[in-house]
C-alpha cells in the first residue's frame, strides 16, 4: 500500500515537472516573440521576403512557417490575415488552413506529452466524466468548439489537455476551422486587393458575398447547435 503511494506521489511530480516545462514554454513563447529583436522579423514585410527568395517553394515556407508560429502561441488569424495578403484569397485560404491545422497538430503533441499527465492527476471525480465525455465524443466535442469560433490557440492547448483522441481532434479541428478561415482570408484578401488596384466592383463579388454571408450564419451557429444539442436529449 505504501508502495503504490509512493509511485503515485513519484507519478504526480513527475507530472507536475512536465506540467511546470509546457507553462515555461508558452510563457517563454509569448516573451521572444514579444519582448526580444525577434519580432522585428515577424512583420508582413519580413515574411515577403523571406517568400519572395523562397520562389516557387513559398506556399511550401509559408506552411511551415506559420505551422511553428501558432504552435509558438502566436494567434492564427495573424498568418492568416499575412497569406491572404501575400497569396490572394484562394491560395491564401488553402495555404492557412493547411498551416494552421499543423500548427494546432504540433500544439496538440506538446500539450499532451508535457501536460496531460498532471490535469489527469489533480482532476477529481465530478470533472472525471466530462473528461471521458470528450474521449467518448471526440470530433463531435472538437467540431463544436471549432464553430463556436473559440480563440484558435488557446484551445489548441487547452484540448491536448483532455482525453481527446488526436485523430478526433485533427479532424474536428480541420472540418471546423473552414468556416472562420474561409472568411478571415476571403474578405482580407479582397480588402488588400481593392484597396491595392482601386476596383471598388471587386467588393460585389461573389466570394465576397458567400463569405459575408458565411461570418453572418456563423453568429448564429452557437444557437444552432444549442438547439439541436436539447432536441435530441429531450428525445
């Protein structure tokens, strides 16, 4: 009995350990990208040209690179914003999903490797059950939480933290993320275009339009999804 206490007080400290080395690289994230000359680099500017040497790579760079930035804390909807800029709205929509979904892929394996393990050992019985909820209802969970528009990173972290199965997460995350990146880089892209070539016309087209309609019905998708959640329980 005495033993088993011990490896498990061994087990939560190790944990902890980890716990403690996930808060230390996040913070540790924020404050180079903020607080040192490694932000001078991180501007549109920098960006293009490292693109522009890249050549025919650059779609290749841009990935990867924004990949690194939101597993590094950085908001998404800044490289999203930077690519619908640099690439135009349908390459910059294919190019940011792609990238943001690696970067919340790379979140999600450092969160579950570093911290896992503590939130398991200090969560009580009471939140045990929705912990196995989100392991019994994986995409359903991620799908959700992806079209409610919570902060992208964050919530990268935040789910590598629950029992979530990854390919659950993977493919909740891509399916929900379309929606909010679809719209971020049509209406950024076409911004920067008309402001760029004077065609005020261009703001009637119809991707434009599709993705205003789209921001308007993803307001309401909360709602939806509320409402679908209490019919089928009162079923």
């Amino acid at each position: 009995m005495e033993k088993t206490s011990n490896q498990k007080e061994k087990i939560t400290r190790g944990a902890l350990g980890k716990f403690l080395l996930l808060v230390i690289f996040l913070v540790g994230a924020v404050c180079l990208l903020r607080l040192t000359p490694i932000k001078d680099f991180v501007t549109p500017e920098s960006l293009s040209r490292v693109l522009d040497a890249a050549g025919l790579w650059a779609p290749v760079v841009f990935i990867l690179l924004e990949t690194v930035a939101i597993s590094l804390f950085v908001p998404a909807s800044i490289p999203i914003i930077l690519g619908a800029g640099l690439f135009g709205a349908g390459w910059g929509f294919f190019c940011g999903w792609l990238g943001a979904l690696g970067g919340a892929s790379v979140a999600f394996f450092v969160g579950r490797t570093l911290g896992r393990g503590f939130v398991a050992s200090i969560i009580g019985d009471r939140l045990k059950k929705y912990d196995d909820g989100v392991e019994r209802n994986g995409f359903t969970a991620v799908l959700y939480l992806r079209l409610l528009n919570s902060p992208f990173t964050p919530m990268n972290y935040g789910l590598s933290l629950t029992k979530v199965r990854f390919w659950d997460y993977f493919f909740g995350t891509g399916l929900g993320s379309i929606v909010s990146i679809f719209v971020v880089t049509f209406l950024s892209g076409t911004l920067k275009e008309v402001w760029v070539s004077g065609n005020w016309e261009n703001l009637l087209a119809f991707e434009v339009i599709f993705a205003v309609i789209l921001f308007v019905f993803s307001c309401f998708i909360p709602m939806i999804l509320k409402r679908v959640k209490r019919e089928s329980n009162s079923n």
